[in-house]
C-alpha cells in the first residue's frame, strides 16, 4: 500500500525529516505519536503533495506508484486521504457542493459514472449519520464558521463519502469532546476493511483505545526512533518521551 | 482566506501587492482568448474620422427625423471641446479619434426573420454557445442581436407586442416611436454628462429600446447580445429603458468578442427610467476581447450606464459580471428621486494579464426615505489593476436615506493591485450610511485543500472565486449565472500555477 524509504524533506533549507522508513499494508492501522514539531504533519503534506517541500532524498510508493512525482488532485484521485489538523475554509463555496464535485472527480478518474444530485444525497444523508452530523452544516460555506469539533466531524465526513484506499489523519482527535471522539472513532472503525489503510496521527492514547492500531510509531526529529504494538502507546503515555529520546541518543 | 482588513472609509486609495506564497500562486497566465475568432461578414464603412458632415451622414443613413439630427449635432458640437477625462487609475496609450471609423453595417439589409440572417452571422453565435434558435424557443428569451452597429434579428416581437411592450433596435424606435424617444432619450444621461457619452451621442449607432407599458410585468428576460467586429470601428451602443408606472422589465446584455490585435474604443450609453411603482433590473455579463497575455490588443470600454428612480416607490437594481476589456471605466449608477425608491449596484471585476478596470457607482439620494445597495467584488490576477470608485451622495431633502457598502477585493498571484475609491457626500443629517470593505487573497492553503479532494488547481480558483462572488451571482437570472461562472474558470485559467 504504501512504502516509506529513507524520506529526507527540508523546508527552505531547514532539514525536517532526517531518514524516513515506514510500511503499511493494506488492512492496517499505523498510529503514529511524537512530540510537537517533530514532522508529523510535514509528512502528512509530503505524502498528499503539498508544495512548499523538498524531498532531498528516499522515495514513497503507493499501491506502486511513485507517489513524489504525481500531481496532489491525482494522488486523492488515486484513494488517498488527508482529514487535516487545521481544516481550511472556502467562504461561499456550499459544502455539499464541493463534496459533490470531489467524489465526481474521483469516479471519473476510476472510469465511474459520476452521480447526479439526487444519488449523491442519498449517499450523503447516510454517511451523515455515521459521524452524526447536523444536516445544517451540509448547507454552509465549506468550514466556514464551523467550531473546531465541526470541521474535525466535517473532515470525517467527507472521508466517508470519498471512500479512500489509504487515509492519514492528522490529529483528528485534537479538540474533540469524549462523544465526539468516539463518534469519529466508530466512522474510521466502519470504513475499515481488508482493502484500506490508515495512517492515525494523534498525541494522545485514549483514541487508540477506540481505534485499535496494529502498529505504533514513535517520530522525533524527523525520523522513527521506535516501533511497537499498540502497548507502545500506553508505555509512552505513562512515561512520555524523554527515556525514548535518551535511549535515541545512546544508540547514535 | 487571510489577510482581512475592515475599514470604514471616506476616500482612501490602498495598493496591495501580495509578496508570500510565492511558490504555488505565480502568474502563469497563458489562456488565449477562447471566444476568438472574426465573422467574415462584408462590412459598409464610411471614411475615417469624424465630423459634422459624419454625424449627418449617420443620421441620414438611418432616415432619423429632424429633432434627432439635430440632437446629434449639438452633441458634436459640445465633444468638440471636450477633452478627455485623465482621473481614472488607467493607463493606456491615447486614442487617436481621427483614425477610427464611426459607422459599420453589414452590407445587406436587415432581414426580416432569421431565415434571412447571415448564415456567416449564425455561426458565429453557434462558436458563443448561443444558438439562436434554440435561444428562442428554450428559456422564452428574446434576442435582440447586435452584430457591430446594426441591430440584425429581433424575434419575439409579436408576443411582447401583444402587452404593449416595445423591444426593439433603438434606430428602428427612432422612426417609429420618436415621441417617446423625444420625451426620454438624454433625460438621465444628457450628452453634455461626460466626453464619451457626449461622442456617443453624436455618433451613436444602434442598441436597444425597450418600453413597457404602465402596469405590465414583463413576461420574459429581455436579452442582447452584442459583439464588436469590425477593425477600427468604434461601438457606440445606446439603450433606452423605460418601465412606466407599476410595470417590472428584467433586462440582460452580454457580449464576447473576436481576437484582434488593434485597440477597439467602445463608448456605451444606457439610460434606464423607473417611474412609480416600476422596477427595472439590468444584468451584464461583459467578456469581450481583453487583449494578449502581454497586454497587446483587446477593447477599451468607456460606458455610461444611469438609472433614474424617477417615481415614488420605484426601484432600479444593476448587475454586472465584468471579466473582459483592456480597459473598462464604467460606474452604473442610480438617481433616487422619488421618494422611498431604492437602488441596488452588484459588481464582479475580474481582471487578468495587463487588464486594467476602474468601475464602481453612484447612488444619488434626492428623495426621502430612499436606500441604496451596493455589493462590490473586485478580483485581480496576473498583473492586472482593479479599481473600486464609488460615490454615495445624500442630498439635504433626502430624509431618512440609508446606504450599505460591502466593497471586497480579492488578489491572485503577487503582482495584480486592488484599489477602493469610496466617496461619501452626505448633506442630510438623518442619513444611516455604512461602508465596508475588506482584502483577501485565495491562499495556497485553500488551494491545496481542494487539491487534497480530487479537485484540480483550475477548478479550484474557478470555486473559491465563484464562491467569493456569489452574492453577486445570486442576482443574475438562472441560466445567466451558469454562463458568467464559466466565464470566470475561463478568464482565470493558467492564472495559478
Ligand atoms: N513552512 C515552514 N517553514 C519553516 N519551518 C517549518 C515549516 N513547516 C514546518 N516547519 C517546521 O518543521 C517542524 C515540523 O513541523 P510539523 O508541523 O511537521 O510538526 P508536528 O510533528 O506535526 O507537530 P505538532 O504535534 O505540533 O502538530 C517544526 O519545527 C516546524 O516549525
Ligand atoms: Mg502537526
């Protein structure tokens, strides 16, 4: 599905991952943790085809294409996903709308007829319900006014309409109420399946007690420093990161 | 989108120049003009030039009664010591009024069905998109096509004769209504007003005339669509619009026009005349002929555009959607004489490459309890200048005026500049006057998002542009916001790389 290796990106000359190695395979949920600035998020943009960074070395492949060269509306076209930490507005631009076009983009590129207006909200009602979401916000402008757990719940949506084969999501749980987490936790739980991956970027443990990772990864300084099951989460919870850190240090 | 700045201003002139995000948004501007191409219908030119002698022979050509030669004639008279306004923030290089040629027909007579239209003609407006034909009997449209200075189909004409509704080319009103002519033409833009109004009326060619009769709502848009074709030769459109008492007319002009590489003066005039209880609604989408991405070419558009509230409750209500010209200078503007009348201005500019535009309005309060509307949205891109003016005067009769003012500016790239003119006179004490105005750019985060969704960069600007503007969309008639939001994606393409 996806294949890291050694991955080096700088931004504006300043290196921000330093050697980057990570495998998922299809069915697989990879949490990833790691204090703040570490390049969590510089690789989630890397992956979807931000601008902004430069890949000095290493290589990604998804579902064996080579995922650096290809345009970022061809990569989402190609299943992949990115629910973002910091979701943007589009003022005046109709939330369903924008959906509608996305998931059309999406089904001509696979050769899918696109859906008129009337399968497409059908589809979107019932994908609503998943992350219980107020049919109200469907009628905004994308994001626009949202609360911060709105756009987070909004992202979710749009995941579950668009389906994706590889989804990264980038501190979703980050300002979410209990409900809601768990809400968002049960849609990433139904969209699960042997064919699709997830990459769950998060800070805290208590939503992989909701999402079960397979796989557990520590990112500090621009590289995994450590790899575990999902007990790794709960150690680091308990201890932080600094005995990771020194353990790092002693090895280099 | 960043960048939110909230003033209120009297008269400020602001030059944003963007300097970040450089990387993504660079002006990539090579979309050619898609609209481009020249009708190759044979045309009747007299010499360059103009004078007296011109202005009679226009008149003569038309077979125009007395009063309106004469009209003409005191109209050139009048230009002869005008001197051309410099105030706008415009730059181009001087029109050289000697060497244009102001009349052009078609050869042929006009014909009386569109069996006898230009076969020539009809594909051209087949490559627009707008089958005539299929015009007629689809959304219950009534085309007035003017091809360079001569009206060449009407259709409809005998169900909108059966109201009492007058729909045709203002020369053909001229002949056969000319006591209404008489009684309105010049009463809201007199051509002594302004150097280019006062030139079109001298040597004004056709346009359209519409008069609906007291208490008829008209039953379908009325539509123009105009083009400019031959080289050399100035436009000089007038129209006329008058809704009697208690009567409502929705009137919509468009234009696209052929590539070419010379300089084309257009000079319009449009008089609108609302009397009691009347409601006018005016909607233009502009798209002719901008020039190359180097700025070479492309039509210079000087346009006069009033509306007069004349009667007590009447309302006159302007939508433009402006994405073509070298140059546009254009202020549609609202004289609200009777009391508790109301005008409304919506405007998109969007302006590309080297285009330069400076419009805007004026909303005149004279009577009481008279309110003004104005939603103004300038987009810039490529290296364009895009300019708000407008003015907001309260008379000291006007009691109980009131004005909003939404004057936004959105910036493309890093090299296009966003300027707001906003003039306030205001002479009566109980007057609620409130402007607004903010800048934003499309950011590359936006962008980006939408990529992040399937979507393409085009695509993408074409939604965040069209959702910036869509207040303004809102108010042109359905099939007309389909056309000006395509517009937009096409104006803008390759704008962001
Ligand atoms: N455009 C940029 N210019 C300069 N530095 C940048 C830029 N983008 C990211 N960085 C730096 O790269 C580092 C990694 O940032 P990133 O956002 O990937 O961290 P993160 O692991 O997602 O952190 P957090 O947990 O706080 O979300 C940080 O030091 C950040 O300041
Ligand atoms: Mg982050």
């Amino acid at each position: 599905m996806l294949s890291i290796k050694n991955l080096q990106v700088s931004v504006e000359g300043k290196p921000i991952l330093k050697g980057l190695n990570l495998e998922v395979n299809p069915g697989e949920i990879h949490a990833i943790m790691g204090p703040n600035g570490s390049g969590k998020s510089t690789l989630a943009h890397v992956l979807s085809g931000r601008e902004g960074y430069s890949v000095d070395a290493g290589s990604a492949q998804y579902k064996g294409l080579d995922l650096l060269e290809m345009a970022p509306e061809i990569r989402a076209r190609e299943g992949m996903f990115l629910a973002f930490q910091y979701p943007i507005e589009i003022p005046g631009v109709n939330n369903t709308s924008f959906l509608k076009k996305a998931l059309n983009e999406i089904r001509k590129h696979r050769g899918e007829e696109e859906l008129d207006a009337i399968d497409f909200l059908s589809l979107i009602k019932k994908q609503m319900k998943l992350v219980e979401m107020k049919e109200e916000l469907l009628k905004r402008p994308v994001n626009q006014g949202f609360s911060g757990g709105e756009k987070k719940r909004n992202e979710i949506l749009q995941m579950a309409v668009l389906n994706p084969t590889l989804a990264i999501l980038d501190e979703t749980d980050s300002g979410l109420d209990i409900d809601a987490l768990r809400i968002v936790a049960g849609g990433v739980n139904k969209l699960r399946s042997p064919n699709n991956s997830f990459v769950v970027i998060t800070h805290y443990q208590r939503l992989l007690d909701y999402i079960v990772p397979d796989f557990v990864h520590v990112l500090s300084n621009g590289q995994i420093i450590k790899s575990g099951t999902k007990e790794l989460a709960l150690e680091l919870e308990e201890r932080g990161y600094d005995w990771l850190l020194e353990e790092a240090e002693s090895k280099a | 989108m960043i960048d939110k700045t909230n003033k209120t201003a009297s008269n400020n002139d602001e030059n944003i120049a963007m300097s970040d995000e450089q990387q993504t948004i660079q002006n990539i501007t090579d979309q050619d003009y898609k609209y481009g191409f020249v009708t190759d219908i044979e045309m009747e030119e007299f010499p360059k030039g103009l004078d007296e002698n011109i202005v009679r022979m226009i008149s003569a050509k038309k077979n125009e009664p007395e009063f309106m030669t004469e009209w003409r004639l005191k109209a050139y008279r009048h230009w002869r010591k005008q001197k051309e306004p410099k105030w706008p923030k415009l730059e181009y290089s001087e029109v050289d009024y000697e060497n244009l040629y102001y009349y052009a027909a078609p050869k042929k007579d006009g014909p009386k069905s569109l069996d006898e239209v230009d076969p020539e003609l009809l594909k051209t407006f087949d490559k627009l998109g707008v089958p005539l034909e299929e015009r007629e009997l689809l959304a219950g449209v009534a085309v007035d096509a003017v091809i360079d200075s001569v009206s060449v189909a009407t259709t409809f004409k005998g169900k909108l004769g059966e109201l009492g509704i007058i729909f045709c080319p203002i020369s053909e009103a001229i002949r056969e209504h000319p006591e209404l002519v008489k009684k309105y033409l010049g009463t809201v833009v007199p051509y002594t007003d302004n150097f280019y109004a006062t030139l079109n009326s001298a040597v004004f060619s056709d346009g359209s005339f519409v008069y609906i009769p007291p208490g008829v709502r008209c039953p379908m848009e009325l539509s123009s669509y105009f083009r400019i074709n031959a080289s050399k030769t100035g436009q000089f459109e007038r129209t006329l619009i008058v809704a009697d008492k208690g009567s409502y007319v929705s009137y919509l002009e468009g234009c696209t026009a052929p590539m070419r590489d010379e300089n084309q003066l257009h000079a319009a005039v449009v008089e609108l005349i609302a009397l009691d209880d009347a409601e006018i609604k005016y909607s233009t989408v502009q798209n002719w002929y901008a020039g190359n991405k180097e700025g070479v070419g492309g039509i210079f558009n000087f346009v006069t555009k009033r509306g007069l509230c004349g009667g007590k409750n009447s309302k006159i209500s302007w939508t433009q959607v402006e994405t073509g010209s070298a140059i546009t200078w254009k202020y549609p503007s609202c004289i609200l004489k009777g009391d508790n009348s109301v005008g409304e201005f919506y405007s998109v500019a969007l302006t590309n490459n080297y285009q330069q535009a400076d419009t805007g309005t004026k909303m005149i309060h004279q009577g009481r309890n008279t309110r003004s509307l104005i939603i103004s949205k300038g987009i810039s891109a490529g290296k364009s200048n895009n300019a708000y003016r407008g003015l907001v005067k309260v008379n000291s009769k006007a009691e109980n005026a009131r004005n909003y003012s939404q004057c936004d500016s959105l910036l493309i790239g890093d090299q296009s500049g966003a300027h707001t003119y906003p003039y306030l006179e205001v002479e009566n004490p109980t007057a609620q006057v409130e402007h607004e105005a903010t800048t934003s750019k499309v950011s590359e985060d936006q962008i980006f998002y939408l990529n992040q969704r399937g979507i393409s960069t085009e695509d993408a600007v074409g939604m965040i542009v069209s959702g910036y503007a869509r207040e303004v969309f809102q108010q042109l008639p359905m099939e007309f916001a389909v056309e000006a939001q395509a517009l937009m994606s096409v104006s803008l393409e390759g704008s962001v790389g």
